[in-house]
C-alpha cells in the first residue's frame, strides 16, 4: 500500500537519500529544485503545497519501494495506493521509470493546485457511512464524498462556503469534522477542469503496462493497460475509495496481509479500523 496526500512529515526520506543518490539528482533535475532540501521540511508552506506535496510523496514512496526491493524477501504480488499513491504503485509495477513518474506527478500537482476556492473535511464518528444520504438530507447537492477512508472516516469535498456549512450540519449528528489543510476541493466535480487538462498532458506520454499487479481504489478492480490513462484522469474527479477497495482484496484472498511503504502509516491505521469493523 502506498499513501497518498496527507503522508508527508518534515524529514521524510532522509535515511534513504544517501543511498539514493542518483535518484535525487535525477528528481532535481526533472523538478528544478532540490527534493531534498523539500523534505527536510525547513519550508513548512512549500512542503504542504500540492504541488510540492505529491512529487515529494511519491519520490519517497518509489525509494522506499527501491529499498523494499533490496532487502530481499518475498515482494508484495499485489500494489495499491491512496489517490496519489497510485503512482508509486505503478513505478513498483513497472508501468513508467522514476523520470516519467515524477513528471507526471509533477503535473498532477500543479493541475490540482491550479484550482483554488475549494475545500475539505475529514467526517469523523460511528456513522460516516449514512454520509451521503446525510448530506442529501440536508440539501447540500453541491458536495461531493471524496473518500471513503474507513468505517469511522470519510472525507468531503467542495466549495469553501458550502464545507463550512455542511461540518455544522454534521456536527448536529454527532460527526467529527477537521477541515483539511488544501485549498482545492480534490476527488469532486469541481476538477474537471484539472481533468481535463491531464488527459491531454497524460496522452502525450508513454505509459508501459502495470502488467495485473496494480488495484485500483476507486473501483477495487486489477488495473490494465487500456484503463490505465482512463484511472489516471477520472482519479482527480471520482471518489477514493478504500474501504470498498480493501474490503474486496479481503473477500477475494482468504489469506492477505497488507505492508505500507512510503511514509508515515496513515493507510496501516486505516486499515486496522476497516478489520476491526469486518
């Protein structure tokens, strides 16, 4: 499993750039900054900018799938990612090399970070599941889920205004709700402008094949090669969802275990709430 967005920590990465070292020239030449330097985390602003946010993510996902690789031991046979983490498992698959991968995060970043006047909010208690017929029931059309994260958390996406509104009205059933530090309103209807303007990026690049290793969170199913640029684009305006994702990788495998790399454990937390609600 890798992370996506929401993973990143000031230090990241810092036992693997050593070792790594033609790597992070390789980032730096591509992204024209020190990635590095980023993930020390001494600009605290730039790290928890999109668009500075994803390249750095997914640069210390793919080391770490690097170093996985190194110590040898049987290797996952199945790769998985939260939104962003998509595309380490991709690189992990083989689907694109390091370069292509950040050049395409690269852009991802900057697309989504391109939209602003959006918000989001983690909806937090014993009843995010009746969330979408709450948020019916209360007239706010204009939101979207943007992820189903666990049983006891999902996530809500959409204009700033209407976020706000939408978190009193939840609180008055007893729901949680943290405003996430973006200023985009991701995994909604409001990023279709970012789509669209990726497809057109992402059918200018060469994409390998993820070669059935790859499962998709926003629909549970193995990737191939022809959904492939498909998943990429309709990534930024469709739900993640996780809960349904690992939910079926249990029913389908009796005997699974699941290992997170990249950085921080942010999945491995959400997925001990997911088994305990099993």
């Amino acid at each position: 499993m890798f992370p996506g967005q929401g993973s990143q920590s000031p230090g990241m990465g810092r036992e693997l750039f050593a070792r790594y070292a033609l790597q992070c020239e390789i980032a730096d030449e591509i992204l024209g900054y020190s990635i590095t330097a980023l993930c020390k985390g001494d600009d605290a602003a730039r790290m928890n900018s999109t668009a500075y946010t994803q390249p750095a993510i997914f640069f210390v996902s793919c080391l770490a799938w690097l170093d996985r690789q190194q110590q040898g031991g049987d290797l996952p046979q199945l790769l998985i990612g939260h939104s962003l983490g998509l595309y380490a498992a991709l690189f992990g698959a083989g689907a694109f090399d390091l370069a292509t991968g950040l050049r395409l995060v690269a852009k991802r970043g900057e697309l989504m970070a391109a939209v602003q006047g959006g918000a989001m909010a983690a909806i937090i208690g014993d009843n995010v599941e009746r969330l979408p017929e709450l948020l019916l029931e209360h007239q706010f059309h204009q939101i979207d889920v943007a992820n189903y994260n666990s049983p006891v958390q999902a996530v809500i996406s959409g204009k700033a205004e209407d976020i706000d509104a939408a978190c009193k009205a939840l609180e008055q059933h007893g729901l949680r709700c943290v405003r996430l530090p973006v200023s985009g309103a991701f995994h909604s209807r409001y990023m279709e402008p970012a789509r669209l303007n990726y497809v057109a990026f992402l059918q200018q690049q060469t994409l390998g094949s993820p070669d059935g290793r790859v499962v998709s969170s926003t629909s549970g199913e193995r990737l191939g090669q022809a959904h492939l640029l498909e998943e990429m684009a309709l990534q930024l305006v469709r739900p993640v969802r996780w809960t349904q994702s690992i939910r079926a990788l249990c029913s389908r495998f009796d005997d699974i275990a699941f290992e997170e790399i990249g950085p921080g454990q942010v999945l491995t937390r959400l997925n001990a709430q997911l088994l305990a609600h099993h």
